[in-house]
C-alpha cells in the first residue's frame, strides 16, 4: 500500500508540469479560429504565390493544414484527410513549381532535430480570409 501511494504521488509530481505546460499550446482548431476571427472567407483557389510568402508568414495548424499570409489576407489549407504528423514542431518541406503551390501538392513532414520522415499531407484548396 505504501508503494501504492508513493507512486501516486510521484506521477502527481511528474503529471503536474506536463499539463501546465500544454495548456500553452495552441490547438489546429484554435489557431485556425485565432487567425481567421474577424475575417470573411472567400472564394477558394487552387494555388497561391508563395514567392510573396515570407518564412514568417507562415503558421501550422497541427493536424489539419497550414496556413499563409500575403499582406493582410491569410490563405488557410486544410490538408485532403487527416494529418496527424503535422505538429508545431515538425518541419514542412514542399516542392514548388513555378513559384506556386497549389491543390494536390504535396507536404513531406520531417521529426525537428532528427530529419526523420513523420507522413506526409495533400494540400486542398485555399480560402481567403480578408477582413471587411
């Protein structure tokens, strides 16, 4: 019994930081609703110009797709299917063409620090959320 509860207390202990720390994570679901609260959708495109993409303007919505500013328009991908591989911390490598990435390209996802492939994801279409 002793055991028992000493063991108890230990993943307490140990529980303790764990579930403080995540409750500073965003969820796909709660980044998509931050970055698109105040906006309208509009109408889907197949691909956008990710030349006028800066690598900061970019934000992944684990498990469902990623999503990428130009100017003051973010352009939200949810992926063909679930994607459960893709987390904050995984790394997202594409294939352009011609500057462009578009619907039915695909996204390879890599472990951050390891490079080792996690899946991969099928980018859809892209909606426009603009403010009015």
């Amino acid at each position: 019994m002793r055991t028992l509860i000493h063991a108890a207390l230990v993943a307490g202990l140990v529980m303790a930081p764990i579930t403080s720390a995540s409750a500073k994570f965003e969820t796909g679901q709660q980044k998509l609703d931050r970055l698109t609260a105040g906006r309208v959708p509009g109408k889907m495109v197949d691909c956008i110009n990710i030349g006028m993409t800066a690598g900061n303007d970019s934000e992944k919505l684990p498990g469902l797709g990623m999503a990428y500013r130009q100017g003051s328009t973010w352009y939200v991908n949810l992926f063909q299917g679930d994607c459960p591989g893709l987390r904050d911390d995984t790394i997202v490598i594409t294939k352009l063409h011609m500057s462009q990435l578009c619907r039915g390209d695909i996204a390879d996802l890599r472990m951050s620090g390891a490079n080792i492939p996690v899946g991969s994801c099928i980018f859809g279409e892209f909606t426009p959320y603009t403010k009015p």
